[in-house]
C-alpha cells in the first residue's frame, strides 16, 4: 500500500495522538499555544511499521528544568504505544522573530529514549536546566512541513503558530545532517537511504516529497546499476516487498553517488 494519511490512518494511532494531545493540554495548561502534526502523516506515507509521529508544539513561555522533565516521564509512557514519536517544543517567542538554528524547549525521540530511562531512574533533571539556549538546526524543516502540510490538533491555526521559514535556512536544515547516513545500520537502511535520496530530490525539484516519491522520482536520474536497490527500498517502505539482502559495496557506491549529487 502507498501509506497512511490522517483520515485513514489506524484508529490505535488515533487513539495514542489523542492521548498525547490531552496530557500536553493537561500539562501545560494555559502555556500551550498548539500542537502540530508534520511529517509522514500528512505526505499520505505513513506506515505503521517504521514511520514515527512527527509533532510539534508551541508554548507562550519558555519551560523550566521541572516541566522539562515531567514531560520527559510523560512521553516516555506514550512513546511506542503503538508507534515512536518525534516531537520538539518550542516557545513563540523563540521563533517570532524567525532564529535558525532554532532555540527549542523540550525534544523527545526514539533516539533519546534509553538515556532518558536513566535520567528517570536517577530522579536525575540536570540534563534539563538550560544554562544557555539550546538550539536544533533540524527545526527549520520541521517548521516548514508543518507549514506547507502539518495538521492542527490543537490551538492556533499553522500561519499564525510559525513564521515562514527562509529558504536558505531550510536548506541548510537538511543539508547539514547528510554525514549522518555515511554509517546506517541494517535497521536503518530503507528510512536511511530514501531520507538522503530525498534532500537529493529537493535540492533538484524545489518540490517536498515524501520518502517513497523521492525514491520513485531517483530512478530516472540513477545509473541502472543501483536500480534494483531504490525500487526495492521504496516497496519495503510501502510495506509491498520484503526487504532483499543488500550487496554494502553497492550500497555505500549508491549513498556516495547521491551525496555528491547533493554536494555538487
């Protein structure tokens, strides 16, 4: 199948979002200015088996080390009941005017998950007591999706939540990582691989694609040779194909010709 979107996707998704959005409303009270969903979810290529729930949230205020990391507890009990979520929260004051890298407030992700396990278990909150803004290039991108294609939960309405992100900025916010992909790890390799060949593809259309689009539009610019390979990764991604054993001199050829492409 092509993916998820809002409308159609699993009613236990539903279920878990809706849960997020009333204990952020809970926690936050009269601080929260909205809650927004960006990402797979609104491209109309989710797919519950490797997609995340990518969200944002706006504040009025800035958070201290206490909220910080009750909501670090909070979304540790949400998180993966069914699927991971992604989220930032930043304060409106931190993105009116417009700042890149972007100051941000809280973040939570897969990524963080176990070390955050272990801040809970030492009632450890230090991480949490910002002695300097802390700032996330990746936040760009994140506000320009939710712009062009994010979903209101709640709050404020998008055009007046965020500002319009420069191009320039957006651009560097998926340009900066591209390094990041120079070592996937098996697990990695489908989400991987389409998230590089799509900065590949914006940086040549001007256009935002989902990841199995980025991968459908590569195969008439690819040499035939890493083909097989693309396809492949864009039928797993639509949960059509098992995945085929990958060949890691032919990967890592493929993932260079693409990162030059990026950089050339």
């Amino acid at each position: 199948m092509s993916g998820y979107d809002w409308n159609n996707c699993p009613d236990d998704v539903k279920a878990q979002t809706a849960a997020m959005s009333e204990y952020l409303a809970a926690t936050l009270g009269e601080n929260l200015v909205g809650i927004y969903v960006h990402g797979s979810m609104c491209l109309g290529c989710f797919q519950p088996a490797h997609s995340d729930l990518d969200v944002l949230v706006v504040t009025r205020l800035t958070l201290d080390k206490v909220t910080r990391f009750e909501l670090m507890k909070g979304f540790l009990s949400l998180h993966s009941k069914p699927i991971p979520i992604e989220m930032s929260i930043i304060s409106y004051g931190d993105i009116h005017p417009w700042k890149h890298p972007t100051p941000y407030q809280f973040h939570f992700s897969e990524y963080w998950r176990e070390r955050y396990e272990q801040m809970v278990a030492a009632n450890d909150m230090s991480f949490w007591d910002f002695k300097e803004p802390a700032t996330d290039g990746d936040l760009a991108c994140h506000m320009t999706l939710t712009s062009q294609q994010g979903i209101c939960l709640y709050g404020q309405p998008i055009e007046e939540a965020f500002p319009i992100v420069p191009e320039a900025d957006f651009w560097d916010s998926i340009y900066w990582g591209i390094d990041y992909f120079d070592d996937l790890k098996d697990d990695q390799l489908v989400t991987g691989l389409l998230t590089l060949i799509r900065i590949w593809s914006y940086k040549e259309t001007k256009v935002i694609l989902s990841k199995s689009q980025a991968g459908e539009w590569s195969l008439d610019s690819l040499p035939a040779a890493y083909h097989s390979i693309v396809q492949n990764a864009v039928d797993v991604y639509k949960a059509a194909s098992e995945a085929i054993p990958y060949n890691r001199i032919d990967l890592e050829e493929l993932k260079r010709y693409v990162i030059n492409e990026i950089r050339s």
